[in-house]
C-alpha cells in the first residue's frame, strides 16, 4: 500500500501530537483536476474586458453627442419659429402712416427699404404697426410702434422706438431674432407680380422675407398686409 509522506508543515513533526501537525500546516496538497489560470488567459480576458469597455464608452459618447445636437436643433427651430411669428405679427398690423426720424419731417414712403438710414449691411425695411399693448392708454405712448428690420453682423435685429415719431438723438431698442444670416432680401407685392423696391405713399398687398442661413439655406415667408389695391 502506498502512503502519502508528503508533508507541507514548517516545524518539526518528531515527536509532536496530531493536531499540533495539522495546526502548522499552511497548505494544502491541490485537487486531482484543480488548476489555475495560465498568463495566457489573463491576458485574454483583460483583452476581452477593455474591448467592452470600448465599446460601452463609444455607445455613451454616441449617445451623449446625439443629445447635444438634436438639444441645438431644437433651440435653433423655436428660434427661427419666435422670429417669425414677430415678423408675421409686425407685417400683418401694418399702419397706413409715414416714418419720422431723427425729429426730421415725415417722409412720404409708408414703407422704408433704404439701408442707409438703419446703418445695415444689407436691405432693410422700416414701417409703423397698429396693436402695440397699452390698455386705455395708461402709459405714456401711443399704441402705434415704428419698428425696423435689418442684418448686422450676421444677425437679423428688430428695431423699435418707444414713440412712433423718433426724436433727435434717441436710440432705438434693438432685439436679435436670428443668427447665422448670410443674406436678408424683402420682396413686395403689388397685385400682379413681385418687386424688390417699394416706393409711394401706398401699402403692397403682400411682403416676402428672405433669410439665406448657414444650416437651413434660404427660409422665405411671404404674409399678406393690408395694403391697398392698384
């Protein structure tokens, strides 16, 4: 019969009791089948887990940047969305009353369409509108509001005044509606057909805004006014 003389005890097993053997031995003999992992596995499994890691990281990162850009877009819609309903509302409340500034006499144009007198890079517009909120008059102004049109800078800006007739030296409230504007162009229309110019102390039946923006090209909205009939 074969017997097993292995021993894994680090004190003298002469002469010492049975439990003081097996209370000294720090090991025991392995398992018939039991192994462990060869530093090939390891490195396999490493290899394995950072490709998940990778991947899990590219989802999140994916996710994350979709997130921001449909957020951008959004704001950039109701950007665009605000801006004009503000120009329907200005457009549509058109008044049949002449432009005055700087104290200067009433021109005789009820529309303004010269860039010069509005300091813009491209075409811009200038008329009175009705409907401007002041419930039985209460503040000190009338319910009538010069407002402006212009691109500065890349940015399509509202201007208005507190008074319909703007005095010497008073500076107008100046209001960024769109950004990222290449090209601002006003078409008007006369019953027949669309000019780029208006002039005479006449309403066009309709007004055309063109905006050529750097992610949307050009955006055009076309409103009709109430203007009068040739």
């Amino acid at each position: 019969m074969l017997v097993n003389t292995h021993s894994c005890t680090n004190g003298n097993s002469n002469g010492g009791s049975k439990a003081n053997v097996a209370a000294s031995s720090p090991c025991l003999p392995l398992k018939k089948g039991q192994r462990g992992f060869t530093l090939l596995e390891v490195l396999i499994a490493i290899a394995i887990f950072s490709i998940i890691s990778l991947s899990s990281f590219t989802i999140f990162d994916t996710v994350l940047k979709g997130d921001e850009t449909a957020k951008k877009r959004s704001e950039r819609q109701n950007e665009l969305q605000r801006a004009f309903l503000l120009i329907e509302r200005d457009l549509t409340q058109i008044a049949r009353r002449s432009v005055r500034l700087n104290g200067e006499a009433p021109i005789t144009q009820r529309i303004q369409s010269s860039e010069d007198n509005f300091a813009s890079e491209e075409q811009a517009i200038a008329f009175v509108r009705h409907g401007w909120t002041n419930p039985g008059l209460l503040l000190p102004r009338s319910d009538m509001q010069a407002v402006a049109y212009r691109l500065v800078e890349e940015t399509l800006e509202r201007l208005h005044f507190n008074f319909v007739d703007a005095v010497v030296g008073e500076e107008p409230k100046v209001r960024p509606l769109i950004s990222d504007v290449t090209e601002l162009a006003f078409e008007y229309y006369d019953g027949k057909q669309w000019t780029d110019t208006w002039a005479g102390n006449k309403l066009p039946q309709g007004i055309a805004i063109e905006v050529n923006t750097l992610d949307y090209g050009v955006i055009r909205r076309q409103f009709l006014v109430p203007g009068d009939r040739p």
